[in-house]
C-alpha cells in the first residue's frame, strides 16, 4: 500500500489532520466497504501515535463512514440495497434545500471555489481520472453546503454523503467503460447548471436543478451501475413523501 505522507502542518490539531488522511483514502477508494482499519497499520503509516487514531476513527464512526465491530475493531461501513435507497432519498430532500439556500447566500468566495472546481472536474475524462473526479465532486457537493451557511443542515448533508457510497459507484463504471465520456459530459453540465442558477441568485431554479439533477442523473445510476430496482428507490421516495417536491 503507497505510504501516507507524515503530518505536519500546525493549523489543524493531529487528529483532524490524521482523521483527513484517512477520509481522503476512503473517499478516493483506496479503502472499501468492509475493509477494517488497523489502530497499528494506520500509525505506523501516518507516523503519528494511537491517541489520534482512534480519536479519527471515533470521527468516521460518528460520521457513518465507519463502524464498531464489538471484540474486532472498526471497519468501513458495508451499506445494503435499502440503506443505498435511503441515502439517495435522503439526498433528494437535503440538496436541493442546500442549494436553494446557497443561492441566497453565496459568496464571491464560494463562486470563485465552485468554478475552480467545475474546471478541474471537466478535465477529468478518464478512467485514470476516476480518483480525482470522486474527490472533486464530493468538494462540488461540499462547497454548496457550506455556502448555505446553515451548520445544522450542512452536518446533515455530510452525514448522508458518508452513507452514500459514491466510491463503489465510480468503482462500478470501470465496467462500463464506454459510457464514461457521455456520463461525465452529463454531470458536468447538470453542475454548471446548478453553479449559474447559483451565481445568479435564482434560488428556486437552483433548487428545481438539484432535484433534477439527483433524479435524472443519480437515480439512472443506482439503478444501471448499482443495479437497483427503480420501484425500491420509487418506494423510498414515496415513504418519506418526496413525490411532489418542486
């Protein structure tokens, strides 16, 4: 395994920046679900003692991303067709709230993070490119949380992205090569979308976009890569209420 780079910047406290590392892995698909994480192989990976390695790991259980196995230690998280649906539902509810609000709210900052990102992300085409393209996205994702400024909601929002297991999604396309180029054209645009509806302080639009978007983008791939059945994710939908939400 390609060994973690040593901590040491002095802004973040060691365990924020080992429970980081380890995140990031996660998140780039270096680790996956039901893989354990070993206090001993993890310290001796990123140089730090234990005490910040359980701390990170007590984060990424609080987070979703992990689980306490009882008299075994803790492993990544292994989710099931229903919570996948759950997720997605959740998903549903959640970002197009976040994005409605971020409208009303974004920054110049937030704009200006947001293109750089979307630039970044259009450039990313390949198989080769899949890592960076899941950490892009998921900083796509963040970026319009945190520009709604609601720290509740945007708790929430991480919370579900960590049940939602979008590396075993970007890891289903490696078997379906040929759909990579017409898929990513298709995010791409339905994120620049979203950004303009964003920028132009259009709120309902940009809520109106991110269901969409989650609909007609996420739905189709849960059910072609993940190969769930439309009527569970039709079903969640309809028992949490989400039929009419525009």
């Amino acid at each position: 395994m390609e060994k973690l780079a040593p901590v040491t910047k002095q802004h973040k406290s060691l365990t924020e920046l080992t429970y980081q590392m380890i995140r990031d892995k996660i998140i780039s698909g270096e680790y996956q679900p039901g893989d354990w994480l070993r206090q001993e192989q993890l310290a001796q990976q990123l140089e730090v003692s234990y005490t910040p390695i359980r701390q990170a790991l007590d984060w990424l259980v609080a987070d979703g991303l992990a689980e306490h196995v009882s008299h075994k230690g803790v492993r990544l998280t292994l989710i099931n067709e229903k919570e996948i649906a759950e997720a997605y539902s959740l998903r549903l509810l959640l970002d197009p709230i976040l994005a409605r609000v971020a409208a009303e709210n974004r920054s110049t900052a937030d704009i200006k993070h947001l293109q750089d990102i979307l630039e970044q992300l259009e450039k990313t085409t390949t198989l080769d490119d899949m890592r960076d393209r899941r950490r892009l996205n998921r900083e796509y994702h963040k970026t319009i949380s945190e520009s709604a400024v609601f720290k509740t909601l945007e708790r929430l929002s991480e919370i579900v992205w960590n049940r939602f297991p979008d590396w075993m999604f970007y890891e289903g396309l490696y078997k379906e090569p040929d759909t990579i180029t017409k898929r990513f054209a298709r995010e791409n645009k339905e994120h620049r979308e979203i950004l303009e509806s964003i920028i132009n302080q259009n709120a309902q639009l940009a809520k109106d976009l991110s269901i969409d978007h989650i609909r007609a983008f996420m739905k189709d791939d849960l059910m072609e890569v993940f190969n769930i059945p439309g009527e569970v994710l039709d079903e969640m939908e309809k028992q949490m209420g989400l039929g009419q939400l525009k």
